[in-house]
C-alpha cells in the first residue's frame, strides 16, 4: 500500500501482478487477466478503472463515469468521484499519485523525462486547485519506485540541458535526478516537504520487483492505483 488512509486504497504493482499495460505487448488478453486478478487482490470494480496511453507531454484530464476508461493523448488524470480508481503505467518513469484529503481529490500521472521537462507534477496541483479547489497544503504526494540518479544517466548535452534548467543539484556527471526535480516543482507548487514522499528504489539496480525499461526494453508495466473508497 502507498498510504493508510481509510478515504482512500492506493498500491504500486510488481512483477508478481505481471504487465499491466496494453500498449506493451500484443497479447492482449494477459492484461486483461492481470488486471483482472488485481481488481480482485484490491476489491475495486476492474469496469471503472481510469488510465492512459501515456505520450509523454503533459495534457491532463478531469474523469468521472462518464469518461471512457482509456484516456487518449494524455499523461494525467484527476477525480473526485468515489470507486473511480485511476491508474497511471510505468517501468522507469515516475508515477505521481496525489491526495487531496481535505477536499478528497485524486490524480495521478506519468512523469518521465519529457514529462518532467514539462513540468506535469505542478500542472496537476494547479489543475486540482482549479477544478476542484485543492488547497496545495493539504496534498499528499508519493513518487513511486523509479530509475534514480544511481542509473539514470544521459549523454552530456542532456546533463547540460538539466543543469542549466534545473540546477547543478540535480546533476552528477551524466546521471540525473528526475525525482528531485519533480520534488522541487511540487514544493513550488506549494506543497509541504512533509508531505512529499518520493520512494529511495530504483527500478533498474534495486533487484525489487518493479519493470525496468533501461533493463529490459521489451519489459512490460507495473502501476500505480488509487481510488477514493465509499466511506462512512
Ligand atoms: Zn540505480
């Protein structure tokens, strides 16, 4: 589980629950299974579940019932309906999972390179503040297992364009350190450090049971879930 809040479940995905995504492989039906058994591991209704095609840019979108449950073109997605679970799909990209638990908003996104450059993590807070009201003080951000400064290393035109953009700090020779970056863009974007809980695991060196695409380029997807439950 990602937290323990009775308003919410929230859970990353390994290897065990197998690829989550569809756009990985041609054998469609073994995610449908697995997300089958996921819907049953976690008792949330597998017909609701929200995701993306992921495109690496930063469009976002607010769902509800009436969406369709795969959203085109888009990196992000915000709810506040309740038993809506949403669901973003990564193997060394960062997933961003937020929580509003004072206004009970949610949303996830896709936060690699591209997405990151482009600053997805504030544009969901602002998204969230817009639609919905959310106080940036009162979200709750989890930056899930992800490749780290440890493996990501880029070539040095790369390492420049971060340095100069970002800061020296999230710079070491040619690895780069796209969890810090994102932290700083929420801290910007006025959330509390406190709240800010970005996972130490790196999905290509770890040996925890997360994909890695810098592993295995034929890898497939694990997943952040999370979803507002029906409270009382
Ligand atoms: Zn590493």
């Amino acid at each position: 589980m990602i937290l323990s809040d009775s308003a919410v479940l929230a859970f990353y995905t390994t290897t065990d629950d197998g690829n989550m995504a569809y756009y990985t492989t041609q054998d469609e039906n073994s995610v449908n299974i697995n997300r089958s058994k996921l819907s049953n591991k976690y008792g949330f209704n597998l017909s609701a579940l929200r995701y993306m095609n992921q495109v690496h840019g930063n469009h976002i979108e607010i769902v509800d019932f009436d969406s369709p449950n795969l959203i085109l073109e888009c990196d992000g997605i915000i709810t506040k309906e309740k038993n809506l679970p949403l669901m973003v799909q990564i193997a060394d990209c960062i997933g961003v999972v937020l929580y509003d638990s004072v206004k009970k908003v949610i949303g996830v996104a896709h936060a690699g390179r591209n997405g990151t450059f482009l600053d997805i993590s504030s544009k969901m807070i602002t998204k969230m503040n817009e639609s919905f009201g959310t106080d940036s003080s009162d979200v709750q951000a989890y930056l899930s297992p992800s490749i780290q400064k440890c493996c990501y290393e880029v070539d040095v035109k790369m390492a420049e364009f971060v340095s100069h953009n970002f800061g020296k700090d999230f710079v070491s020779g040619r690895f780069i350190d796209l969890q810090g970056i994102n932290k700083m863009q929420l801290i910007k974007s006025g959330l509390q450090d406190e709240n800010i809980h970005v996972s130490d695991t790196c999905t290509k060196c770890s040996k925890e049971p997360y994909f890695s695409y810098r592993n295995d380029s034929k890898c497939g997807r694990f997943s952040c879930v999370i979803m507002l439950k029906d409270y009382k």
